[in-house]
C-alpha cells in the first residue's frame, strides 16, 4: 500500500473536504458533530474538533472548548450535550432530561478527554498569548471536573472511576455493556414508540438505517436509566449507589487517565497546584492491574455491580496504550491482539474483537472502524515502538476516508461507510492528523 503522504495532492483535496464538514456544521462557538442526526454540542467530539479548527483558526479552537466548559455544573459535572440553541428534533432532548441547568443539558458525562485537547492546544499554540490565557482560564475548571469524577465516581476509592450509563463511555452499544444494561428494569414511561404512536419516539433511525444503531430493546434500557436519574435529581451520591448500571470501563478510565496526566503538565508549565490530583492519578494507573488479562490481550472493564470482570475484547481495553498504562511486554501482547484482529477483517480496528460472538459488522461499537479510535490507537502504538502496526492503522484509517467521505463509522470487512455522512470529528481528527499532529 502506497503511503498517503501530508502535503500530496489528493491529501490537500481531501483535507480541504474536511474543511467543508467543519464549515457546514459551525454553528459559530460550537460545531455539531453532523446534522441531522446529533444537532448539539457533545462533549468528547467538541474536545477532538477543537484540534481540527486549531489548524486553521486557534481562536475558534479555543472558543469551541471554553462553550463545552460555559455549560459545567457547580458539581464540576461536565455535560455529555449541551443544547445551546433551541431545536425540537433530536431525543431525548432538554424536555427529557430536565437538567434545570442554562444552557440546557443532558445529566450525565462522556469520556474526559477536554484537558488531554487543552494541553494540545496549549502546546501547539502560534498565539503564545493568547494560549496561556485560556489555558490559565480553563484549568481550573478541568481541575474541578476531575475532582468531580473522583468523588462522585469512585467513592470507595478504588482508583477507577465509574459510568452509570452506556452513553458515558462514549461507546454507546458497545457489547462490553450488554449483560450489565440487561439488568437495568424497563420502565413502562420510557419506552421509545413506533412513528405514529403516542410517547416518545426514536429520532435517530429517521437518519440512520436501523441495522447500524443500537436496537430498540437497548434503547428502552437507555431511557429507564435516564429517567431514574432524572427522578433522583441527578444527586451524585445517589446515583454512584443506586444506579442498575455501574460500570468501570477501561477505556474511559484509560482516557481519564491520559487527562489527568495532561492536566498535571499544563498545570506544572502554567504554576498551578493541582493539590491531591497526582496521587489520585498514581492510584488510578495502579488500579488498571486489577483489569488486565493476558488472554484476550487487552485490558477488561469491571462491573461494579456484579463485582466481576467482564469477558469482552473491545477496542475501549486497547486506549490503555493511548494513556502509556501497561508495560512494555504487555503492550507487545496489545499489539500481537491487533495484528491478530487484522487478519480477521480488512479494515483495521474494529471496535469489537472479530472473534466475539457478538461481534457485529455494521452496528455502531459491536465492529465498526471508527476514525477517533484508530486515531488513539495510532498514537499508542507509536509510543510503544509499534510503528509497522501504527502505520496499518492509519493507513487504513486515511484510505476510508478517502474512498468514502467523512463518515461517523465504517465497515470492517467492506470499507463502506456508515452512520451519519459529513461528521465533524472524522473530519477534525483528519486535519490534525495530516496537520500539526502527524508526529503526536
Ligand atoms: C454517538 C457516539 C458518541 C458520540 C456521539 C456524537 O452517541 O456513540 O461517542 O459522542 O454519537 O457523535
């Protein structure tokens, strides 16, 4: 395979295609991640869209950071939505969530990525001045998020924080939470119906062929946590112990962790004291030993309410890479889990080990390649010394896109595109890739 070269012309082509998705999905201080389907702000594609407008822009980079974070609860919560403008299609919406908060969010978090984007920011910036400006401005808001997920996620301290709902993960459907979203009680009052019926209704498979989006049994799932949540006032405490679901997954906590060290660097070439944040980041690195295993090759999730690991291989166990968490031999064993995943599917990574029986070609996290993951991945990889390997992912990943525009996820096996078409992160993640990340 030829390798795609920054600077070749059909790299300039298509990353000014990736400027067009960026333009079009702008809404001015917030880019949506592709419209019709997500019309709001969500809160880890906005972290990895801010790389792609710093290629061009570094003010509205920074502008698009600073609107995820005007939206943070006085608990430190960060938001997984925001709902900036008015906009009656997407669900559920701010009527169902009822954060009571302005702008209107949802009431629960995603993968805590924001500093990790920040502290890119921050040293890549051409505007020095402004970059410690902002950078001085958001810290401390970034520090307060962490101390939220700390306390109002791993109160045992255990070191590994908890979700409390698939969507946190950022992983939606991913076959890692199936037995333990099973377990969550269908309530009466949340069940999405069919078009033309009375109650709430499904948006996304309006957009979406219904084959590639979770199904409708999860979504019910989805809604009666949503709703127990709401009923419980969003209260932390309450939630950490009363929630059916209480999951701590790898690769959120492998990403919170990569944020933690972020924000301690940022912190430490800025002068600001990030108080008990770096023995808590100690502990949590410790904790993922509990998490590994040598089989499958990557690191598992811990169901906190079975109080026992779950056996699924998914892409969330290989981000432990990304944060630099295992030692040099078991990253050789990630790797050797890589390669053989590779020679199961065309396209590398799914998101699902191919082997699994629940691995799923076309639907959403159960095997789908997406560009964010490969992305982490690659980084990974390069950090360990596994260039071949992280050459291959992307590789695979730039000729995906190429062939198919910028898609939200893509078909292991056929390479053709999935999911919502023109999506901002795909496009953002190719700009910095191609731009001033093509050595991260
Ligand atoms: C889906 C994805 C999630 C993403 C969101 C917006 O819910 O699972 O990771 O943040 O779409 O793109």
């Amino acid at each position: 395979m030829t390798e795609r070269k920054a600077g070749s012309p059909e790299m300039e082509t298509l990353r000014e295609r990736a400027w067009e998705v960026l333009a079009a999905n702008d809404r001015g201080r917030f880019t949506v991640p592709t419209a019709p389907l997500y019309p709001h702000q969500w809160m880890w594609d906005s972290a990895w869209i801010a790389l792609g407008w710093a290629e061009r822009d570094e003010a509205r980079a920074w502008t698009e950071i600073e609107s995820l974070l005007s939206a943070q609860w006085p608990s430190g919560m960060l938001p997984h939505i925001v709902f900036h403008q008015k906009e009656k299609t997407y669900f559920p919406g701010p009527d169902v969530w009822q954060s009571g908060v302005e702008p209107p969010t949802s009431g629960i978090t995603q993968p805590p990525v924001a500093a990790t984007a920040v502290r890119r920011l921050y040293v890549n910036a051409e505007d020095r001045a402004l970059a410690e400006r902002k950078a001085r401005e958001l810290w401390p808001k970034l520090l307060a998020y962490h101390r939220w997920l700390y306390e109002a996620r791993d109160p045992g301290g255990t070191g590994l924080v908890a979700i409390l709902h698939p969507w946190e993960s950022g992983m939606d459907n991913s076959p890692v939470w199936d037995e333990a979203l099973a377990r969550v009680p269908i309530r009466a009052d949340a069940l999405p119906q069919p078009q033309g019926r009375a109650g709430p209704v499904r948006r996304d498979v309006r957009h979406v062929d219904a084959a590639e989006r979770p199904t409708d049994d999860d979504y019910r799932r989805y809604m009666s946590l949503v709703a127990q949540f709401r009923e419980a006032g969003y209260d932390s405490k309450r939630l950490h112990s009363e929630s059916p679901f209480c999951v701590a997954d790898a690769g959120f906590n492998a990403l919170f962790h990569r944020a933690n060290l972020d924000l301690l660097a940022l912190g430490a070439e800025l002068n600001l004291d990030a108080g008990e944040l770096e023995a808590a980041a100690g502990r949590t690195e410790k904790a993922f030993e509990s998490l590994w295993s040598e089989e499958a090759g990557v690191y598992l999730s811990w169901d906190r309410r079975a109080e026992s690991l779950i056996p699924v291989a998914a892409v969330s166990g290989l981000l432990p890479l990304f944060a630099g968490i295992p030692s040099a031999e078991r990253a050789a064993r990630m790797a050797a889990a890589i390669e053989e995943w590779g020679r199961s599917v065309r396209w590398l990574a799914p998101s699902t080990a191919p082997t699994d029986r629940r691995f799923d070609p076309r639907r959403y996290w159960r095997g789908p390649v997406w560009v964010v993951v490969n992305w982490l991945l690659w980084q990974g990889l390069r950090r360990y010394g596994f260039d071949e390997l992280a050459r291959r992912v992307r590789e695979d990943t730039f000729e995906l896109v190429m062939r198919e525009g910028f898609r939200e996820y893509y078909h292991p096996h056929e390479g053709t595109g999935l999911g919502g078409r023109n999506f901002s992160w795909s496009a953002a993640l190719l700009l910095h890739w191609t731009g001033r990340g093509k050595d991260a």
